[in-house]
C-alpha cells in the first residue's frame, strides 16, 4: 500500500470537509468508549489485568528470541510450518509460494493487520490469485479498493448507505430492485455473497491477535465467525502475523484476551475466540491439511531494547484511537497508512521513517487519554515525543519553527530580559486589545486567529504588579 | 510554609489576576508566598517540540530558582505536570541533578490540588451568583489526578451552581504549539467543546489552565457567544469583580 503520511496535514483537511465521515465519526465516538467504560466498569480487577497484561508482555518482549525458538519448535512438532520473513517482500514471497504449491486460485481472508501492512492483496491479484476478505468490513473496503481507516473497524468511515451503494455496484447479479436500507439486509446479502467462496476457497489467511509459544498455536477473535470459516473450510491455513504478537503461554493469552474485547468493544469476550494448532490430526473431524505461520519482523526486531520496545506490546484493540480526539476529528484515512490514531503515530515512523510519517507524532496535544485506556499501558504520548526529539535532532522540523523555538528559548533562559519583553507585551497588547478586550487578527498569530479569537492581555505582567506590590507592603 | 509561586509564563503575560488570586488563596491558608524572579517558564514548549537540550536548560533554571522553598505551586496542571512528572524523566541518566529534581518533583503541586490535599481546605469564603460548568484540562487531569479537588472547593462558593459539561474529560484541542501547528484539527476540537459547553446553557465556564482557556474563550468569541470563561482561582479567591472574564472588554 502506497503510503500517504507525507501529506497528513491535507488528508487531514480533506477529512474534516467530509460530511458523511464526520457522521461517521460522530458514532463512533459516542459508541466505542461508552461501551469500554462499561465493560471496565464492570470489571472491578480490570486495573490490575493492565498491571499483568503489560508484564506479560514486557517478560515476553525481554525473552524474545527464546519464545520464538520455542513457538517454531512446538508448531513444527504440531505439523505446522513457521516462515520467517524479515521484509514485506519476503512475507508475500512466502505467502506465493504455499498457494502456488496447492495451485490456489481464490484465497478467503479473515482480516489481518500484517497482510495490510505487506499489501497482500494487490500482490496476489498481480499474480492470479484472487483474495476474498470475509470480515464484513474488510470485504466492504476490499470492494471499494480503501484501505483500512480504523484498527478493528476497517470500514468505520463509512455509513450504511454507501454500503448499500458499493453493494449495488459490485453485486450486479442480484435483483437491482431489492432492498438495501437495513443494515441487517446488507449482512445478509454479504453472507450470501461470501458462503460459496468460504467453500470453494483453496487457501484461508488469517491474522492472529496472539501466537502461544507453549503449544504453537495461533488465536484468532472475530465477531462474525469468518475467521474460523476462513481456516477450518480450505485444505490450506497461513497465519500472517508478526513477532510480536507472542505470549509465553495459553494461560497469558487468556489474560489479554480478558483486556482486548474490553478494551476494543466493551465486549466481555469476542463472540469467536478461536486456537488453531497445527494441521488436521488423523481422527480430527475438520480442519486444514496444511497450517502456515508467516511471521513478519519488518523492523520490529529492531525496536527492542530502545525507546520504543513499549510500542511492541500492543495487542491492536484501537482503545487509543478511540478515545482519541484527533482521531475522531480526522477520521483514520488522514494518518496515511495501514495504522492510525496514537498507535498508528508511533508505529508507522518506525515501519516507514520519519521523512514519510513525521506529521503523525506531531498531530497530537498530549491530553493523556490514549496512554489512560491503553490496556497494556503503553506510554504513547511519550514514544510520540521521543519522535519529536529524533526529528529535532535531524533538524527536520520547518526552519521557520526550529528559528522561532530558539529565538525563545534565547530569551526564556534570560529571566530580566524576559520579564521586561513579557511587560512590554502586556502592554502593547493590552492596550491595543482594551476596546474589545479580544483580538480578531494580529500579525504573526495567524495560525491562532484564523479559527478563534485571541484573548487580549489585562496589560501589565505579572512579575511587574508583583514588585510594585512588594515595593508597597501591601497585602492583597 | 514557604511557598514559591511558579506563575507560569501564559499567566504572566495574559492574566495576571490569577497569579494575583493564587497568592490571596495561598495566603488565606497561612502561607508565605514568593515569587522567585529568576522564573520564565517551566520549560515545556521545547520539550514537547523535541527540543530536549532547552527543556532541560530551562528546567535546571527552575530548578535553581526553586528547590530552597517548601512547596512549589503553579496555577497549572500543565506546569505543574511538567515539574512534576517530566522532570524527573529529563534528568532520569543525570545523577548529578537527578535526586534534587526528584526532590523539586515531590514538593511542586497544582494550585486547586495543593490547596485541598496539603492544606487541607474544605471550603472557600467566596461568593459568586452564577450557573457554571467545568473543563477538566487535560494534563491536571490525566497525569496529577486532578478531578475532585476543583468541585468539592466550587461547591462552597456562595450562590454558584455547578453543573457537569458533558465530554468534560475530552481535550479542548490547545495541547500547545498543537494549535497553531494544526490550527484545522485544533479547530474542529475546540469547536465540539465550545459546542458541548454552549448546550450545557449556563453562563460561565471554569477551568484550572489558562492555555485551554485563552483556546475556548477565543472560540466562544469568535462564535459570538455570550459564556463566560474564568479561571477557577479567580472565583475560589473571589476576584471575579477585580477583572473582566477572559477576553471580555475592560
């Protein structure tokens, strides 16, 4: 997927312009964290589940190397195959290789992250196999060639109504006259739509929300039941994920999973919470003839033991862009890659540089509420500050910003000289401003008076009233 | 005790009436209150953008002008924050400044927060005939635990009415250099809170943080609106006659 993070500040403005994703967002925003705070309510340990939900990743994180021998050893012992892949192109190249090997023609997908981030898709339609996304939300995008705009809503920018629209034009063999205006009617005809490719399928792809080093397995939670459609129908199953998706045991995983359909829905638990080990057992009544795992690093390997290690522990609810007021401004398209919201700031300038991603850490005020829901408590606001000091040090920020940064803190660092440029502000500002007591333009504070106005000073600093208070003896 | 005001570098230029508010808070507790002069500001314009050299120049200023006192309060979560919690982040591989500024840390409060959890107030003699609501600014909230303390003193002032802004809890869409940086996204935020305080119909509006406040006085202006917008100190001191509301005429 070409990456557009570059242009945020315009993907930005363009979401913002957007009536219907405004709607959209407006829902999402009511709904999402109303339904988590519930959920948290509800769960009186739910703290402390944060607490061991983060050191059980820190521990795995710490012991990475060991885990992931011992995942590859107890899937290979299950009969499952462990493909490392070091770069996108190696995790498609992999990928490529097990559907030619079974002369795979359509390959049903649950949705997975990494096959987003590695651009699966148009890969496999480039070389003849056709990708068939089966979570609701995922198909609706794949139909309208949109990439993902939100962690676990893949289509949360869209209302029903355009739905039914791309249904209309995608589904040309279905009666045109037919009704198309409840959102039950569109699951329905997505249903009838996805049943004979789940059954024709040669391959299923998955994601996996957490890999268990103990028994090998992988753990897919869906809502809609596609993904156990997805890798139980074929005769082969991949697993595209990424190494850090690991926990040490089934025992952990049920701890995280306790945190993620809270964190992501309000949910208690997913409606699927599905294990895959290995390929069909002689004896088993279902299940694939083949089970793949794709395990991407695409320089994740490379973020431990530095600043951003934290990042590594996220398990991908979307509580942080949920909660976050950026995001529900701009909507997820803005952010310009497959991962947005505070997640997405932090992540996408590791996986793609700050040349191309270095808006995303800048976009935020710092107002906390991502790091307060994050269910393995990742300091996001401070990863997104280390970028800021990474982009300073590389002099990458707009001249005119780094000049005016310098010009103050010259003067910040000299407290008389300072304290007599605070009153003369107050001043002149204070008395240009008397009349209205506001100002509606004023030279060089475009970038504030161009949405709001400027309050205008009372017209003589502080520090000055305080020494001729002092002067005078009086007490106030 | 000896308390050092850390005023804060938007207070002293803008407003100095909540400065001046704190002291008489301050001052009704039985502290003695003083105003280091060798103070600017705490630092965090640079550190936010990045700038980790300055931040930690600025901080070693403040930390100079201020460890000798008993207490540090600014009237600011924000500043507050940044002594508080980031502080101790910026000297963490300093061992030569790193326990004084944990020191520094543990003595530097919030004015509201100081007020009620070290002094101990329960109650204010101030009287204020008005309907008003409350924005919980952000890094007061989320990283000191600000939320009771600026009620439970509001719920003694004589003749207010306080009633809950929903989304209380949300950014207003200030977050610094943020606003100016992203003035579009900036916009849109404090629009939906100006939104959410205008429906709330009452007259004023409170807040412990004179950066989002100047941001929502500035849009409820530049919408035409009639609320008023005020720090919390102003009417927990009971100045609120001392000095129009914030971007009102004189």
């Amino acid at each position: 997927m070409l990456a557009t993070s570059r242009t945020f500040e315009a993907n930005a403005r363009a979401g913002l312009a957007n009536p219907t994703l405004q709607r959209a967002l407006g829902m999402m925003r009511s709904g999402f964290p109303e339904r988590r705070r519930v959920a948290v309510e509800r769960l009186p340990e739910f703290e402390a589940l944060r607490d061991i939900g983060k050191s059980i990743k820190d521990h795995t994180l710490e012991h990475l190397d060991f885990y992931l021998e011992l995942f590859e050893e107890n899937v290979l012992s299950s009969g499952g195959q462990v493909h490392w892949a070091r770069t996108p192109e190696e995790a498609r190249a992999a990928v490529l290789q097990i559907c030619r090997s079974v002369d795979a023609k359509i390959v049903t997908k649950g949705k997975s992250m990494i096959a987003e981030e590695v651009g699966l898709n148009e890969y496999l339609e480039q070389n003849g196999i056709a990708p068939v996304e089966t979570d609701l939300g995922e198909y609706i995008i794949q139909l309208r060639h949109e990439p993902p705009s939100h962690l676990i809503a893949p289509a949360i920018h869209l209302m029903k109504e355009q739905v039914a629209d791309t249904f209309r034009a995608e589904h040309r063999s279905l009666d045109p006259g037919r009704s198309l205006v409840e959102a039950r009617q569109l699951c329905d005809e997505a249903r009838a739509v996805l049943r004979p490719r789940f059954l024709t399928a040669d391959v299923g792809i998955t994601g996996a929300n957490f890999l268990v080093a103990e028994t090998g397995s992988s753990i897919i939670v869906t809502n809609e039941g596609n993904g156990d459609l997805t890798q139980t129908l074929p005769r082969v199953h991949i697993v595209m994920t990424s190494l850090e998706k690991l926990v040490p045991t089934l025992e952990d995983a049920t701890t995280l999973l306790r945190l993620l359909a809270r964190s992501a829905t309000g949910q208690e638990f997913s409606s699927y919470t599905t294990v895959s080990t290995g390929p069909r057992r002689p004896g088993d009544l279902d299940g694939p003839e083949q089970y793949h795992v794709v395990l991407l690093d695409n320089g994740r390997s490379a973020l431990l033991g530095g600043e951003f290690q934290d990042m590594l522990r996220c398990i991908r609810c979307a509580a942080c862009m949920n909660h976050c007021p950026v995001y529900a401004a701009v909507g997820g398209h803005a952010y310009g890659w497959v991962y947005s919201g505070p997640m997405g700031a932090v992540l996408t300038p590791s996986l793609l540089g700050l040349a191309e991603a270095g808006h995303l850490p800048n976009a935020s005020t710092f107002c906390g509420q991502c790091e307060s829901v994050c269910p393995v408590k990742i300091p996001l606001p401070k990863m997104m500050r280390h970028w800021r000091e990474r982009q300073f040090a590389e002099k990458l920020n707009p001249p005119v910003y780094r000049s005016g940064l310098s010009l103050w803190a010259w003067a910040a660092r000299r407290p008389a000289l300072y304290h007599a440029l605070v009153e003369l502000a107050s001043r002149v500002l204070g008395w240009l401003g008397s009349g209205r007591g506001r100002f509606r333009t004023l030279p060089l504070a475009n970038g504030w008076t161009a949405v709001r106005d400027l309050p205008a000073p009372e017209g003589r600093s502080f520090q000055s009233l305080w020494a001729e208070r002092q002067k005078s003896g009086v007490k106030h | 005790m000896r308390v050092a005001l850390f005023v804060t570098c938007l207070v002293a230029l803008f407003r100095p009436t909540i400065g001046f508010a704190a002291v008489k808070l301050l001052e009704n507790e039985g502290c003695t209150v003083e105003v280091p002069r060798a103070q600017t500001c705490c630092g965090q314009p640079a550190y936010n953008s990045g700038d980790r050299a300055t931040a930690k120049a600025i901080a070693l200023q403040v930390l100079e002008a201020f460890e000798d006192y008993d207490y540090v309060v600014a009237p600011s979560g924000s500043c507050a924050g940044m002594i508080r919690v980031h502080y101790p982040e910026l000297f963490a591989d300093d061992p030569g400044v790193s326990t004084r500024v944990q020191q520094l840390a543990k003595r530097s409060w919030e004015l509201v927060s100081f007020l009620v959890d070290i002094c101990g107030m329960q109650a204010v003699s101030a009287r204020w005939e008005r309907h008003a609501t409350y924005h919980d600014a952000c890094s007061g909230l989320r990283e000191l635990g600000i939320k009771d303390q600026p009620r439970r003193l509001l719920a003694s002032v004589d003749g207010l009415r306080l009633k809950e802004l929903p989304g209380a809890e949300t950014c207003c869409g200030f977050g610094g250099t943020f606003c100016v940086k992203y003035p579009d996204i900036s916009d849109k935020m404090v629009s939906d809170k100006a939104a959410d305080i205008v429906a709330t119909g009452y007259q004023s509006v409170l807040a412990g943080d004179l950066g989002c406040l100047l941001n929502i006085a500035g849009k409820l202006q530049r919408l035409g609106g009639r609320v008023q917008v005020r720090h919390v100190a102003e009417v927990l001191a009971g100045m609120t006659d001392e000095a129009p509301p914030i971007g009102a005429p004189r």
